[in-house]
C-alpha cells in the first residue's frame, strides 16, 4: 500500500508447549517471503504476536484454555506456563535462522486494544452481548465466508462453534467471554470495560478474558494499521480463525480490505496423519537434532518444498536436505578460494542468466523448488567455467551466492561441534591403513566411526570429520 514498503502479521504460537516441527513450517514459509522481499529491496515491517490466552482446546468458543489447561497439569500458574514455552519458541526460531519481527505482541498486553475494538462493534451494531460473553454477529457482515468457502449457507448448525441458545447464529463468535458458569474458574481474566487484569477467581460477569480471533485483529491493528500488506499462517487458520479476523476487522474500522494478500502453508503429514499435538504424533526441534541433524537442515528440507505442497514429512527427506545443503555450503567455500581471469566472462555473462533466472521463479509465487533446481544447475556451470571468469564475472558469482543466502537463511556457517577424541582417534588410524592400502581395515574403521554417529570424508587436503 505504501511505497517501497510492505506491512506482514504473522499468526504467532500459543505457548501451551514446545511448537512442534509442523508448526514452524508457516513461520519459516513466512520468514522465506520477507526475506526475498528484502532482497528484492523493500522495507518489510513484520509483527508476529504470542498468544498467551484466550485460545481454547479444538479452536472453539467453549471450554478449557489452552494455557491454564497445560499450568494445571504442570501446577505452576498460567503465565509462568507461557513464558517457559515463549522461550523455548525463541530459541528455536533462533536456531532455525528465523529474523527477529519488528514486534512480538502477547495477547495479555494488548487486552485495551482488544477492548476497544469490541466497543466500536458493539456501537456500530456488529456485536451483541449474552448472559456469557460478547458474540459477533456474522449475519450482519455479508462477506463472511469469503476467504474460507465457508458461507453462511454453506455452514450447517453446530459447525466449529457449539450451539448456544442465545446466540443469535451457531456461526457467531466470542469476542469476550464473561467469568460465568464454566468459566468462573479462569485464572487469566480483566475487568471489562477498563481493561484491568484482576487477580481473584470466582463467579463474576464483569470480569471475563478474550475470544482468540480477537486477539489478532487487535495485536496487528496496534502495530500495522487498520489494513495491511500481508498475511500469514497455516492453513489450518483459514477458518475460522482467519475468516473471523476479517469480519471484525472490516466491520470496526470500516476500511476493506483488512489485508490484501494471504498466504498459507500447506500443513505437514506424518503418512496418512496430519503432526498434531492433539493426535500426539508431533517431533520438536530438540527430537530433530538429537537425531544428528542441524536445525538449517530442517529449515532447507521445509523451503525446499513448494508452500502450496502437502509436505509427508520422513527421515528420507532429512537425510537428502542435509546432503543437498552440505552441497551448497562447500560450493560457496569453493568460489571463495577462485581467480579471476584476464578476458575472462565478465559480470553480465552471469547476472543475466543466472541471476535473473533465480529472481524469475523466486517471483512466481515463491516457486523455491525451481529456485533451488537453478541453483544447482548454477553450481555445475560456475566450476565448469571457474577459469574463464574475470574480475566482474567472479564478482558476480559472489553475489548469486550472497543472494542465495539471504533468501533461503541455512546456507550460514554454524558453530562446529567439538569432536570426541576417540572418534579422532579412529580417524587417525584409518587414514594409516589408507597410506598402507589397507583398504578393508579402512572402510571397518569407517564404519566404526559411522556407527558413532560421525562420517569422514576424504578431500586434497586430508580427511574431514562431521557428525550425521
């Protein structure tokens, strides 16, 4: 909307536990589309919030929260819960190259903006209020449905969201939820409409916490605007969360659209399943790496994959990313250690081809398989010509390889592991019985070291050591 510049939300996690790996496969989607935005020269100001409230098991308007539903289990209080696995999520955005956003909300700093955008519902008559909470109103807002398919004609009663008599629609949706009946136990509440957090339990209509389709609306209000850029998030967030995140947006500010483009992962299967906490079947970051792989290995394997594709997640897939992406890295050491040739091709016999090539597919809706395929294709024809390239050509082979870099985030060097002395050790001694031609005791050592969890690779300059 602005010149130059590009506003992106992100639907951030809600830090009941450790995210899963099928959880970061949208945050790294959506941290691939601010990088190439980047590189392609626009400023990007990205906000990603934490949900730290408000989201109730299976994504409805009644029930437990997810926080306190994990502090209970853990006897500690909610906020404590969040904060915990807030860090985890940090550390491993961290670990898997992921940018730092302009900002990070949590939802219980931002119950005022919340607040204030029910009152303007309420007023403009979007909104209405029951003996339990605050419901938007989806009959009022003809548009409903539009991003999802899920129509008001198309939804049958009961559909995602429990029937409650006094609402007015069995689609409609909580924006506040009163501390009543079922709810009086919740520990996460504020005074409404002061927006105070309120520390005592119990019975009482006018405290109550947020609806989670709210939280978003008003976390990304804060920081963008009342309209924005982008938008990103699985696809498991299209409905309803997504869908309700452009009614009451539109219908307080009256500004449409509330974004302009959204974007959606395909989620990640483990075979004919979904990964899912519910379901149990997840594998976290600290499961990825206890298995020897790094965690650029899983981000290179999840951008490898087109956003639109169903990824079946499987070690086979880790094992050939890890392979791909050494490739990478040691071509890159490579080019650095080439010379330039007088007469040689100079910058525009690569810019041209190569470059644009990569800028052509990476602008076809982040077509990142095919950016990869010219990437390697790049790799054979730049050592294939690394001695007829000059100055200007080598410098230009620089910067296909910076820009590489920069879009996909896992091509950096990381902390080299210390390697055990007895793993050395079993190097040492087969690199003598590779000098005695003793062939047979070489590979029995190699397999030794392998077995150990490490692989030796022999180059011109002697035997390297890594861990699988």
């Amino acid at each position: 909307m602005k010149e130059g510049e590009v506003t992106m939300y992100t639907c951030g996690p809600t830090v009941y536990g450790r995210p899963h790996i099928g959880n970061y496969s949208s945050f790294l989607m959506a941290d691939l589309l601010r990088r190439w935005l980047q590189v392609s020269g626009y400023k990007v100001k990205h906000v990603k919030n934490i949900t730290d409230v408000g989201h109730l098991v299976a994504d409805r308007d009644e029930g437990e929260d997810k926080v306190e539903k994990q502090a209970k289990a853990e006897q500690v209080d909610p906020l404590t819960i969040a904060r915990k696995y807030e860090e985890q999520y940090r550390e491993d955005e961290l670990s898997l190259g992921i940018l730092e956003p302009f900002a990070r909300p949590r939802a219980t700093e931002t119950i005022r903006e919340m607040i204030a955008i029910i009152a303007a519902l309420l007023k403009k008559g979007y909104a209405y209020e029951t003996g339990d909470g605050i419901y938007f109103s989806v009959e009022k807002f003809p548009r409903y449905g539009a991003l999802s398919g899920n129509t008001l004609e198309n939804l049958s009663a009961g559909a995602r969201v429990e029937v409650k008599e006094e609402k007015h629609h069995p689609a409609d949706f909580a924006l506040w939820k009163k501390c009543v009946g079922e709810n009086s136990r919740h520990l996460l509440r504020w005074s409404y409409p002061e927006g105070e957090r309120i520390s005592t339990t119990g019975e009482d209509a006018s405290a109550g916490f947020p609806g989670w389709h709210i939280e978003c609306s008003a976390m990304s209000t804060k920081f963008l605007g009342s309209q924005i850029d982008l938008h990103t998030g699985g696809e498991d967030n299209i409905f309803p969360h997504h869908e309700c995140e452009i009614a009451q947006s539109e219908a307080a500010s009256g500004l449409r659209p509330f974004v302009r483009i959204w974007v959606h992962r395909r989620r990640i299967d483990l075979g004919a399943k979904k990964m899912s906490k519910s379901l149990g079947n997840v594998f976290t970051l600290p499961d990825i790496v206890s298995k020897g792989y790094s965690p650029l290995d899983l981000r290179y394997y999840f951008l490898s994959v087109h956003y639109r594709t169903q990824l079946k997640f499987a070690w086979k897939g880790m094992d050939d990313a890890r392979k791909a992406r050494r490739r990478v890295m040691e071509w890159m050491h490579e080019t650095e250690t080439w010379l330039p040739q007088e007469g040689g091709k100079n910058a525009e016999g690569v810019r041209d081809p190569w470059m644009q090539k990569f800028a052509d597919v990476m602008r076809s809706d982040l077509n990142t398989p095919a950016a990869l395929a010219v990437l390697f294709d790049f790799l054979s024809w730049s050592r294939l010509n690394k001695a007829s390239l000059s100055a200007s050509g080598l410098e230009a082979v620089h910067s296909f390889a910076q820009m590489v870099r920069e879009t996909f985030g896992c091509f950096e060097e990381e902390a080299r592991e210390e390697i055990p002395a007895d793993i050395l050790a079993l190097v040492a001694q087969r690199e003598e019985a590779r000098k005695a031609k003793d062939f047979v005791g070489s590979d029995a050592l190699r397999g030794k070291i392998r077995a150990r969890g490490f692989e030796v690779r022999d180059l011109p300059e002697g035997p390297k050591v890594e861990r699988l």
